[in-house]
C-alpha cells in the first residue's frame, strides 16, 4: 500500500531533550516536506527537500533540523525542544518538480513541557 | 514572499445549500492552486486543484475557479452534505521560481443537517 508513515504518533517531552520524529514514504517520491500545524494558523513549512542529499528551509525552520540521506526517508530532528515547538507535525511527499499531490503522512502530536 | 489568505475563517451552512469559500494571493507568478480537506483528526487531503493557465475546474459537486487579474481563487461546493464538514486549506506556488508551498490559514466548514 502507496503510504507516508510518521513515529511516533504521539509524543510527550521535557524540554532540552533531543528527539527525532521519522518519516518514511514508498512511493519512490523525490519531494518530501514537513509542516507544523497550530491552530489559528493553518500548516506552516518547516523545511523541505527536493532530492536526496538536497533540503532546504520553509517559513519556521528556527529549532529544527532535517536530513535526507535516503530517498525514503526524511526524518525531523529537535537538538532542543522548547514548549513553543508543541505542535501537530506532518510529513508530506509527492512525485517531484512536476506539481501534483501530496500525500500527507498521518501527523505527530507533540508536547514538550 | 507568497501570502495566501482565506475568509472568512468560518462558514456554517445548511445541508443541500451551496458553500463557497475564498482564498486571495499576493505573489502574481504563482501558477499553481490546490484545495487541501482535512476532517477532524484525519490529515489534510488534495480534493481538486487548479492551474494558471484555466480559469475554471470542476470535479462532481466541487468545483475551483481562478482570477489571476485579482489574484483570488474559490473553492465551491455544491449540494453540502454533512461529510463536507471539515477544514479547508488553500495554497499557492509558483513552481517554476520555487518548491515552497504556501497554505492560508484553513477555513472550518459546518453544514448543519
């Protein structure tokens, strides 16, 4: 099944303590993105990635960090969390340059106290 | 960089009555508008988009018109049912300058039975 998955789905932290959230999608996409949703804001770009090796920053990069060694793979990662990060995350992938679709992964509840 | 906009930020109808909700862009070269669903607690899913070089799209009761002179685009629905309830986020690119989509704040849809 053509799927985004995301862990874990649900996550309670302190604040300073490093934490990873993975993304993983088997579609062979070549865009992947992650976005932050808060309410009365709607979905915010965090950083994004066009390729392997390739990523760049979204509009509230500030306190994270990505990488993309795989194709399949484009994990969140959060040297420092701060109570300001607590959010709804989503990964997101698509095909590539061509814009089509993308398809969302189930979402990341985080709290960091 | 791109600004997307939507209002109003909620919009109750009656079930068989026609919804229609507005988004507004700032960035005269995006040429790329998709219409996000998300249904609570679920993750945001494409239902139609729209490219600059149309006017106008429809897929069943749902349908995406575009003005590039004033830089607005629509999303309507017809025939609501209650399974319409959701949030809806509108996006803009321009996907030739760039691969970062910008979402407006997301409208929150009720049709009332």
């Amino acid at each position: 099944e053509a799927q985004v998955t995301q862990n874990p789905r649900y996550l309670i932290t302190v604040t300073g303590k490093k934490l990873t959230v993975t993304c993983s999608q088997n579609m062979n996409h070549e865009y992947m993105s992650w976005y932050r949703q808060d309410p009365g804001l709607g979905l915010r770009q965090i950083y994004y990635s066009m390729n392997v090796e390739v990523t760049d920053k979204g509009d509230v990069p500030e306190g994270y960090k990505v990488s993309r060694k795989e194709k399949r793979n484009f994990p969140l990662i959060l040297e420092s969390p701060s109570p300001n990060q607590t959010s709804l995350y989503f990964c997101a992938s698509s095909p590539g340059l061509v814009w089509v679709e993308q398809f969302f992964g189930p979402g990341t509840r985080l709290t960091v106290l | 960089g791109e600004n997307v906009e939507q209002h109003p930020s909620t919009l109750s109808v009656q079930e068989g009555d026609s919804a229609v909700i507005k988004c507004t862009y700032s960035d005269s070269a995006s040429n790329y508008f998709p219409w996000y669903k998300q249904e609570l607690g679920k993750r945001p899913q494409l239902i139609i988009d729209i490219r600059s070089n149309v006017g106008e799209k429809k897929d069943q009761r749902i349908a995406v018109t575009l003005n590039k002179t004033a830089k607005h685009f629509s999303l309507h629905i017809t025939e609501t049912q209650p399974e319409d309830s959701a949030v809806y986020f509108c996006a803009a690119i321009d996907t030739g300058a760039n691969s970062k989509l910008t979402f407006g704040k997301g409208i929150t849809l009720s049709v009332r039975p």
